[in-house]
C-alpha cells in the first residue's frame, strides 16, 4: 500500500514537471541570413563609416530605460542553460542588438528588418561626405554595415546573431516556426497612417504572444508624437491578455505575465500602466480602432 501510494505520488510530479528546456537558438538561426560582401568599395566604404561617422549608427533612445530592459534580460538569462532568445523588430544599424550580446553570453538576437534604410537622401547620413552618402543605395548595404558593427560592438557573440530581412511580423515567422523567442523588442514601423499603425501594432502583439505568451514584450516610442495610439493599445492589449504593463521613462515600455516580479525593477524607477488587468476600464482594441477612423484622439485611459 505504501509503495503504492509512493509510486502514484512520483508519476504526480512527473506529470507536473516542465518540458524539456529546448535550446533552440540553432534551428531560429538557420532562418537568418548574412550577406556576401557587396564589393571591395563597398567593404572599404563600411569600415571608413564605422571609423569615422560612428554618430550614425545611434538611434536616440533613452538610456535609462535601456538599462532596466537590459538587467531585466539578464535576470532571466542567467537562470537559463539554453540561449535567451531576443527578437529585435527595427534593427536600424544593430547598436541595440549588440548591446544585449554584450549584456550576458546566454542572450542571442534575432533582427527582423527590411534593411532597406537610411539611404543617400535620409538625414541620418546627410552629415557624411557625399562620396560615402551614395553607397546607402547600394543593394546590401546596410544589412552588410549592421553586420559590421555588431561584430565590431561585439566581437565574443559571433554565433549569438542572426538577421532577418524584410518587414515585421511577416517576415518574423519563419524564425517564430522553429523556435521559441523569450523577448521581443519592436522599435520599427512608425506609420504615418494612424488607422495602418494601431492594426500594424495590433497584428504584431497578437503573433508575438501567440507565439510565446510567457514572452517579455517590450519597446520604444511610448510618447512618440507619430505613434498617438500606442499607449491605448499596449493597456488594452494587456488588460485583455492579463498581462501588466509599465514603462521606465517616455520611451521604454515592458509587458509580460507578472512583469513587475523582476527583481532587476528594484534598482530602477518605473511607472504601472497596468498593474491589475482586470481593473482596466479603458477602451477596447476595436474602439481605437474606430477613433482612428473619425478621425478623433478623443477616447482616453481614466487616470
Ligand atoms: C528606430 S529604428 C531602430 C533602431 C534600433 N532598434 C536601435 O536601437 O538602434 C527603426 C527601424 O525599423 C525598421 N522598420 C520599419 N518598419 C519595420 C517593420 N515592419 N519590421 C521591421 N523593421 C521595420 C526600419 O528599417 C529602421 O531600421
């Protein structure tokens, strides 16, 4: 009787415990891609940027919130003895992809752009010698040149990166299909069209959570004066999943079941958005929506 019950209590804990930690970096990283070098000027012409214009390759975004993404990743990538696997949505020239290599060696980046950006003509590079301005436009080039920095920014990660090209969340899936992603980070497709941003954004958390709905989602741009729907979107989508929303500053935004559990939070300031999801009374996705249609910013979050 008693060897009975021990035996029924084991297979108990056997059912309960987890699966298998599967460390799937290597089957998301034969998604990417790295491109053959464009040609020698080409070549010449990226190391000559990187020197000496490395102001390009910054994208003005806040550091204090960058910091508390940064240790909330490393708290959960330290507990790991698999890969912590980050997708970056809008890569622009990889300074923040190589930031978190650089923040633990269990973190691994996937980048989805279309790498299509800055041209010639864009402000970005309007300060570099118009000799140098022409190469943006070559096919290749700035995937070639984020490759560069990163591998510059983070010489030990080598096998810890990969790149996607083309627009978000379409070209995301084919490295969603393969592997389980433990963050994301959008910081790409600031629509002008606020209708075509509020479903873009709506489209995106929806793949990302179906994907993985324990995932930390966070980003940039939660004041961004082009992007008026964001905020609304981001606590409607988290009230209706459950999840609790904060940002550390104007900028960075995180998002996730309990996000306010890291311990990595005690050292920084943040601000609730939404604490109880079930408390939330603002408007639904499908309202925004509509507002963006008539034309009105008039649906607000009560305070
Ligand atoms: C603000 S920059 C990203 C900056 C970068 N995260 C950093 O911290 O250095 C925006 C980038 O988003 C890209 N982008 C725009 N729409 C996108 C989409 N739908 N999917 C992926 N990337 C997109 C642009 O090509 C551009 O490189």
């Amino acid at each position: 009787m008693r060897t009975s019950f021990v035996c029924l209590l084991a297979s108990c804990v056997s059912c309960l415990r987890l699966p298998a930690d599967i460390d799937n970096w290597v089957q998301i990283k034969k998604k990417t891609h790295r491109t053959t070098i464009p040609n020698f000027l080409d070549e010449q012409a990226i190391d000559e940027i990187y020197q000496k214009y490395p102001y390009i390759l910054q994208y003005a975004s806040s550091d204090k919130g960058r910091r508390a993404l940064d240790d909330m990743m490393k708290e959960e990538a330290r507990l790991l003895t698999r890969h912590y696997v980050v997708m970056e949505i809008g890569v622009f020239l990889g300074m923040s992809a190589a930031r978190w290599l650089n923040v633990h060696p269990n973190i691994a980046v996937v980048g989805v752009d279309p790498f299509s950006y800055p041209r010639s003509t864009s402000k970005e590079v309007a300060s570099i010698p118009n000799n140098l301005q022409g190469f943006f436009d070559h096919d290749g080039f700035c995937q070639r040149l984020t490759e560069h920095v990163i591998r510059q920014q983070s010489p030990e990660s080598e096998d810890r990166w990969g790149l996607v090209k083309g627009f978000s969340p379409t070209a995301a899936m084919s490295a969603l299909k393969v592997g389980t992603v433990d963050a994301f980070y959008l910081d790409g497709g600031k629509i002008r069209n606020t209708t075509q941003f509020t479903l873009y954004i709506n489209e995106s958390l929806r793949t990302f959570h179906a994907h993985n709905s324990d995932a930390l989602i966070s980003g940039d741009d939660w004041s961004h004066k082009r992007t008026p729907t964001l905020q609304n979107s981001l606590r409607s989508f988290a009230a209706e999943k459950g999840l609790q929303l904060i940002r550390s500053d104007d900028q960075t935004w995180m998002m996730g079941k309990n996000v306010g559990r890291h311990r990595a939070l005690q050292k920084h300031d943040f601000i609730w958005e939404v604490e109880d999801p079930e408390k939330y009374m603002g408007p639904t996705f499908s309202e925004i929506i509509e507002s963006t249609k008539i034309g009105s910013e008039s649906i607000m979050t009560p305070e």
